[in-house]
C-alpha cells in the first residue's frame, strides 16, 4: 500500500497504461494506414485474368487516384472506390517524385491530395465521399 511518500506510478498494484513502445509519427501512420487502406477487391480477384486487369488499368483509361500513404483524405477516397469495385491507379506522390511535379502543374502549384484524375480530363480535388460518388454516379448509404 503506497505510503504519503510514495510514487503512486511505482507501488501501485495496478498496471497503468503504457504508450507503444513507438513514439514514430511514419509508425504511427504506417499503422493507422493498414487499418484503413483495403486493396483493391478487382485486383485480388482470381476470376480476373492479369491481361483483362491491365486493360481495366490501362493507364488511357483508368481513373487515376494521385495521394499519400499517410493523408486521411487518399485512404477515404481509397475505402470508397474499393468498396465499390471501382478499377483505379493508385498514384504515391511521395514514392513518384515525377508525379509530384505533374500534380504541380495540375493544382496550379499545389500538391493537393486526394486528387482525381478521370480518363476525359475531369478532375476533383480533395473531394467529398459526396463528390466522389456524384461523380462516379454510384448511391452511398
């Protein structure tokens, strides 16, 4: 039983929480990303052959999704288009430098994350679910 003198942190019986022995924010992040990024339902499909995916892929195509691992906006927007079965690129500004610099030139500057690229030039940058699905024409709940 703690005494008047006593640190209550050490005589204590009772385990107090302790942080994770990571104090990383890239940790942090890394983990956070795992809990929320699903892959891609079409690209874990075995019914898909690999040459009919590179067609739904083709970069002329495809809609283009330019984010980061550790933006909050590019892992939503990742979730929706997932969860809806939606053939996209998935485009890491980070490991891309390249396309960094074309983001730039699309965003007047600005790396702005999530940004959505479709086929026709049409664009949404850091859209809304609502955006999103207006766009794709699909009904969220």
């Amino acid at each position: 039983m703690p005494t008047a003198g006593d640190d209550i942190l050490t005589t204590s019986p009772v385990p107090f929480f302790q942080p994770p022995a990571y104090n990383s924010i890239q940790a942090l992040a890394h983990n956070w990303s795992r809990r929320w990024i699903r892959p891609n339902p079409a690209a874990a499909d075995p019914a898909i052959p690999p040459s009919e995916l590179e067609t739904l892929m083709d970069e002329n195509t495809a809609l283009k999704l330019y984010g980061t691992s550790w933006c909050g906006g590019s892992r939503r927007v990742r979730l929706l288009l997932d969860t809806h079965s939606i053939p996209y690129q998935w485009i890491d500004i980070d490991a891309d430098p390249e396309a960094g610099k074309y983001l730039e030139t699309l965003n007047n500057g600005f790396r702005s994350v999530p940004t959505l690229v479709w086929p026709d030039g049409s664009k949404l940058v850091e859209p809304s679910n609502d955006k999103v699905a207006e766009k794709l024409g699909i009904k969220l709940n």
